[in-house]
C-alpha cells in the first residue's frame, strides 16, 4: 500500500502543485465548499476517528463541533512548531506534501466557518515558511485561495507566520499569545481555544499531521479511513524514530504497529547492535518503558501504550540502548525542559530549576539523599503546573528513578 | 532613517497579514526584519517597531529577550547552533560540539577571533535522524547541515571564511 500522509515518498514531484492536482489534490475541497454543508465535513472527521496527531489526541471532528457559533470571526491556527526532541515529522509532510497540509487546513476553516488561517512555524522552519508562501501565491493564482471561491460566498486567506526558538510556543495557549505578539507564555484554561482562541475569538488549533489527514479522509470516506489502525485509534501515524537505531527517520504506519515491527524492521535494529534498554515513545515528555519483550510486543496505539505507564503523544520514538545510563538522560531531558520552562508559573521555573541542580550534583557524586531529593521535587511538581510542560519535565525524571533503580544506585 | 522608510514595501505586506486592531502581531516578523541589517536588533529598531504597533519599547525588547532567534547584541557573523539534545546526543552531538571547538580553539558560546562564527549549543531542531546537525543563522536567514562530521565543519568554515575575504 502506497503512503497516505508522505506521498511525496512514492510520486515524484508531489510538492508541486499541477502534479498534485494529477493525483486527486483538491477535488475534495471543491466538492466540500460547492456540495457540501459546513457541518457535514465535521461530520465525515468525526465518523473517522481521526484523533490529534500532535501529541495529546484529542478527537480532531469532536473539537471542530465545540467551535462557538455565537461569536464570530472564527480562526483557524496550524500548529507548525515542532519542537519536542524526537519529533521531526510535520517538517517532512510541509516539505514534501505541503499541499496536502493545506487542502486540509482549506476543508476546516470551511467547516468551522473561518475565513483567515495562521500557520506558526518554529522559527528555525524558515526556508519552509518561504516555500510555503511559495505555495499559497500559486492556490490564490488558481483561484483555490481568495475572495468567494468558485462562485460561492466562502472566502479564504491562509498566512505564515514564524515564530523564534521556544518550545513553549507548541502549547496551544502560548501559540496563539505569541501570534498576537506576545511572550509565548500558556493561558489558563478553560476557556480552550473553540470558545475564546485567538484575539478572543473562538479557534480550532490543530497540528500539522492531523491536517494532512483531514484531506484523504475527505476524498476516500470515513469507513476507508477506520479499515486502518484499531477501534481506539484509527488510521495512519507518522512515527519518528531516533536514537539507537541503524536507520532513523519517519515511519508511516497504521496506529497499533508494534515497537518490535518500528525498532526492528522498519528501523533497522540496533545501532552496532547493542542491546536495546529502553523507549520513549513521545520524545523527551515521555515515560520510560523499560524495553522487554511484554513492551517489544505492546501495538502502538493510545490506550495499549498506557497500559506500559506511558503515552504514545506524538509518537517520537527515542530509542536507548544499554551502554547509556539514565542518569545522563535525565540530564539531558532536565536540562532541555529547564531551559524552555517559560517562566509563568513557579512549580515549573523552580522545580525544573531544582531539579537541574540536582542532577548537576549527582553527576558529580552520587548520594542516595541526593536520588531522593530529586525524586522529591519532581513530584512536588506534578499536578500543579499551568500547562503540561511542568509536567511532561517530570516524567522521564520520575520513571527513569523508578524503573531503572540500579542506574541510580550510590 | 526608520525601519518603515527603509523597508515600506516589507512594513505593508507583514501589516496586512493581521487584522488592522490587532497589529502587534507583526512584532516578530518586524523583529526578522529588523535584525536583517546587523543581525542582531539594535534599540532604535525595537524603538520604531514599538511606534508602528502603538506598544511600548518595553514590550518588544520582552519578545526580544523571551525568543532565542532574536539577539540584542552583536555576535560572530555566522552562529552555528549545533543541537546537542537527547536523540542528538545518542548520536554523537557531545563528542561533536567538543572536537569542533578544539579545532576552532573557542568554547561553546565563544567567537572565533576573526568575528566570524559563533558556536552555540541549541535544543532540539526537529532533525534528529539527521544528527550531528546545526543550523547557521546570519543575516540571511537560516540554513540547516544535517549528517554532519568535524571535518566536512572545518571546510564549511573554511569557505564561510573565503567568501567574507571576497566581499571585503
């Protein structure tokens, strides 16, 4: 079966817009805005599954029907800022398919009724955005973008907008008051985004990935769209795989893959081929799984992954091999959250603070007090912090103590 | 001369990409476009951009201090921010970043002597199959080298340093 979400992988060319037109790019779009009621496209997502690929999965048609329709204008925000470690899959679909990501970004604003769209990517996506500006001039001249489209009253206007290095800014809430002009810093929530986004108006954030869906699902139906992956998760995911493997990259595969089938046949097995130890399935926010057979076997879909004391997120597979400790990964994880912590709420500046200290002391010295403490601190954060980087600073912190105790040991 | 008489067809097109009351969008792309000249944002440019969108100067130099792409000061012309994250790291980023500054004879966040390049370490850059990888941000912009060793490094440094001769 050819690739649903990196077409780009088996016709080439795909990034240009005729020979995406060549292979069914924007009928569906087309028969949407001139055929279809706005909420029958939420619908078809609804039927399909669908849930948010950028890490929290939320169902993506349920989020689209909370948009209020009593405050008006409504907007439509791409989450472009990829930033998590491990997660290097929506710059691949906005390189290769970039189309496909904004036929599906065209079919949501018709069906939540916005007229403007903002896609904010990491600063770093730099050329990207300039190519990307490349491709909405070229739907505007043929006449996919732009005032009353095909003789209806539906107008549409989709802009780039780059944000400059704060993984903070992926948090839905820090997104949108960086889009105003602001310091990337998370709202409190509720209200989310679908009652009062962005400039007060309600918004639908989704993230790149779960666009790129939007589109096939559209053109094929929903029943096709739930034939792949499993009844709690359906359909296709881009799986990042990294770390301690021969080959790294993105892998798309339907939801309820196993980690063995990813690591070992897709990946390629194990860099040198050392022992594999451990996985983090959702980049550095992730639990550690400790890597035996039971987790080997386990699909990767959202419910089987937390029966492993983990989250499947956005599925960034960080793959760590026994020759690395757990201590140095915390190290790493620690300091990466230390440094993005954006500073508005206290458990999360100090505690990723403290726990930064902590390691430093223990990487020069291991004392049981020392284990305990950060132990300690990482719990006093959970649960308490305004969003869930606190939180996601926390979880290889506290996993790795527990299930990796001998990696601990004065 | 200000920013909006230096650049008026760049000021209008990042302008209307937001609605007119809610123009303090445009603070970060007017901050891209301001650090073009010196590649960092001097306090006059934080000054006219703070006029344009009716904010204080306070309030563009707190976006300037919040992001990491924006600089309030002068560094090498080409700052090479090597990713020396996790998955980097299970890659070989630490032994990378620590031969590349021996061979330049500078420390992480240190200047070579001819002012030209900068070495910085950064977090992740969405490339972790890539690793070791950096992206060089300079005036122009921002370009990614993924897959790379210390010695293709030590060439690209080489040729940045050839080609700033030439335009001298």
């Amino acid at each position: 079966m050819g690739h649903i979400l990196l077409r780009h992988r088996d016709i080439p060319n795909f990034s240009q817009l005729d020979v995406y037109k060549k292979n069914g790019g924007l009928v569906a779009f087309k028969n949407a805005i001139t055929a279809m009621k706005p909420e029958d496209v939420t619908n078809v997502v609804k039927a399909s599954g669908l849930r948010g690929r950028g890490g929290a999965g939320f169902p993506t048609g349920t989020k689209w029907s909370f948009i209020d329709k009593n405050n008006w204008p409504h907007y439509v925000v791409v989450n472009a800022d990829e930033s998590e470690p491990g997660t290097f899959k929506d710059r691949e679909i906005m390189e290769g398919n970039p189309f496909q990501m904004l036929e599906g970004v065209a079919l949501c604003c018709y069906a939540v009724g916005a007229n403007v769209a903002y896609i904010y990517l990491r600063g770093e996506f730099w050329q990207l955005a300039a190519a990307l500006d490349e491709n909405i001039a070229q739907l505007e001249e043929a006449g996919y973008l732009g005032d009353k489209l095909f003789g209806t009253e539906f107008s549409l206007r989709i802009h780039t907008h780059l944000g400059a290095g704060a993984y903070i800014c992926g948090e839905e809430s820090a997104l949108l008051e960086s889009l105003e002009g602001k310091r990337g810093q998370p709202r409190v929530r509720p209200p989310f985004p679908p009652s009062v986004g962005l400039y007060g108006k309600p918004t639908i954030v989704n993230n790149v990935e779960t666009f790129a869906n939007v589109q096939p699902i559209l053109a094929k139906g929903a029943d096709w769209y739930k034939t792949m992956g499993t009844a709690d998760s359906a359909g296709v995911k881009i799986f990042s795989l990294s770390g301690s493997v021969k080959k790294p990259g993105n892998n798309e595969l339907p939801l309820g893959t196993t980690f063995r089938d990813l690591i070992f046949n897709h990946g390629g097995g194990m860099l040198d081929n050392r022992r594999i130890k451990a996985i983090m399935p959702a980049g550095a926010s992730s639990s550690m799984i400790i890597a035996d057979d039971k987790a080997l076997d386990t699909p990767m879909d959202y419910a089987s992954v937390r029966t492993l004391g983990a989250d499947l997120g956005s599925a960034s597979i960080i793959v760590i091999d026994d020759t690395v400790s757990m201590e140095w990964v915390i190290g790493k994880t620690v300091h990466f959250f230390k440094h993005e912590s954006c500073g508005k709420c206290t458990p999360c500046r100090e505690g990723t603070y403290w726990m930064q200290n902590v390691i430093n002391r223990l990487q020069n010295g291991r004392k049981k007090e020392d284990v305990d403490l950060l132990l300690n601190v990482a719990k006093q954060m959970q649960g308490k912090c305004l969003c869930a980087l606190g939180e996601f600073a926390t979880m290889a912190v506290t996993t790795g103590i527990e299930r990796f105790p001998s990696d601990f040991k004065a | 001369m200000s920013l909006a008489e230096k650049y008026p067809k760049e000021v209008k097109n990042i302008l209307s990409k937001y609605p007119v009351e809610f123009k303090r969008s445009a603070v970060m792309p007017l901050l891209y476009l301001a650090q073009r000249e010196n590649g960092y944002v001097t306090k006059s440019a934080m000054s006219d951009i703070a006029q344009l969108l009716d904010i204080t100067d306070t309030e563009v130099a707190s976006v300037v201090g919040f992001y990491t792409l924006y600089h309030d000061r002068q560094e090498g012309k080409y700052r090479m921010q090597v990713c020396a994250d996790l998955p980097c790291a299970l890659r070989g980023a630490d032994k990378f970043i620590e031969s590349l500054c021996v061979n330049l004879g500078i420390k992480v966040g240190e200047t070579t002597g001819d002012g030209l390049v900068t070495v910085e370490s950064v977090m992740c850059l969405a490339a972790c199959d890539k690793a070791p990888m950096f992206q060089i941000q300079s005036r122009d912009g921002i370009v990614y080298h993924e897959n790379m060793t210390v010695d293709k490094t030590l060439e690209l440094v080489q040729a940045l340093k050839m080609s700033a001769q030439e335009v001298k």
